[in-house]
C-alpha cells in the first residue's frame, strides 16, 4: 500500500471538507433541489480540476511572480461570493424565500459552483505546495500529479454530493418558514462574510 498516497487523500478530503465558500453555496443550492446542489458540487469539482492541472503544470507559479494578478483574482472572486451573498440576503425582505429561491437560484447551479471556486487564487497555491510533497523521489512526476489531482477531484465529487443529499433529506424540517428564513440568513451572512474577507484581504496587504 502506497503510504504517501493514502496520507495524501487524508490532507486532502480535509482540505475539501473544510468550511467555506464551496460548502455554503452548495447547501443554498441543496435547499432548492438535491438536483441543484448536486450540479453545484459538480461546478466545484470543475474548479478544483482547473486549480490542480494548473500546479501539475506549474502555472500556478505565476500568481506568485506577479502580485497584481493574484490580486485581480481574489478581487473577482470576493465580488462573486460577496453578491451571492447579498443576493441571499435581499431575498429575506419579501414573502415566500423559498420559493423565490427555487425560481433564482436553481438558474446557473453549475456555474454558480464553478466560478465560486475557480475564482479563489489561493486554491492553485495550496495544490501547487501540496502535490510535490506526495511525489516519490525518482519517480515520474508528471503521471504521479496528474493521479493525485484526480484524487482530488474525486474527493469533490464525493464530499459535495454528499452534503447535497444530507440538506436535501433534512429538506422538509429545513424548508420550514422559521428554520428555511434563519438558514437562509445564515447562509447569506456567511457568502458575504467570505466575499469581504477576500476583497479586503488584497486592499489590506
């Protein structure tokens, strides 16, 4: 059994599994339908495949060579999250939420997942310092990044739709007026918590 590997998968499911953006915006999809929050996971899976090919190619290097396009994508990526959050938020003044969620926020699933993730620069950075570490010396290192990207991305997959499901069976206690508005609100206060945090991180450095 290959111990680097299987040490690798733990650091990663961990680094998947972690609290974040992702994990928010897939549960606010989730509450719409298991089929949104499900497609919502894929668009993740699609944005940690960007940011790995990127660190097996070592193109991720760049957003450390050049400050200013590091910058420009945390930039982008605050915005995002930071209007989903406040699009969330805006939702709580009239009647009906979850309604209005159905109808908005099963829209673009996909790319809402997508482009929450691939918009966050620091994901290409971690994978770029972290698949190096697991590849034997001598050995191949191209077929050995590609295989632990896959593994990532797999973990993803696994991770989101996971999540998807477990909001979706808790659907009718969620969907409830009291508990889907206070949900809804956390969810929104969190998204926009993040989105600042990254669009002051950059202003603040």
């Amino acid at each position: 059994m290959d111990g680097q590997l299987i040490a690798f998968t733990g650091t990663a499911a961990g680094l998947v599994a972690m609290p974040g953006a992702d994990f928010t915006v897939v549960v606010r999809n989730a509450l719409v339908s298991r089929r949104a929050g499900a497609i919502c996971g894929l668009g993740i899976a699609g944005g940690l495949l960007v940011h790995t090919t990127l660190a097996v190619a070592g193109v991720a290097a760049v957003l450390v060579a050049v400050p200013a396009l590091f910058r420009a994508l945390q930039l982008l990526g605050g915005a995002y999250v930071l209007q989903l959050g406040l699009r969330t938020l805006w939702a709580l003044r009239r009647p009906a939420p979850a309604e209005r969620e159905t109808a908005a926020g099963a829209a673009h699933p996909l790319r809402q997942g997508f482009v929450t993730n691939v918009l966050n620069p620091k994901a290409s950075l971690t994978f770029l310092s972290l698949l190096p570490q697991f590849v034997p010396a001598g050995s191949s290192a191209l077929p050995r990044t590609l295989l632990l990207a896959l593994i990532v991305c797999a973990l993803a997959l696994v991770w989101f739709q996971t999540v998807a499901l477990l909001v979706h069976r808790l659907g009718r206690w969620l969907r409830r007026p009291r508990a889907a508005r206070g949900l809804q609100a956390g969810t929104g206060v969190t998204l926009t918590a993040l989105g600042a945090a990254l669009l002051l991180e950059p202003l603040l450095d």
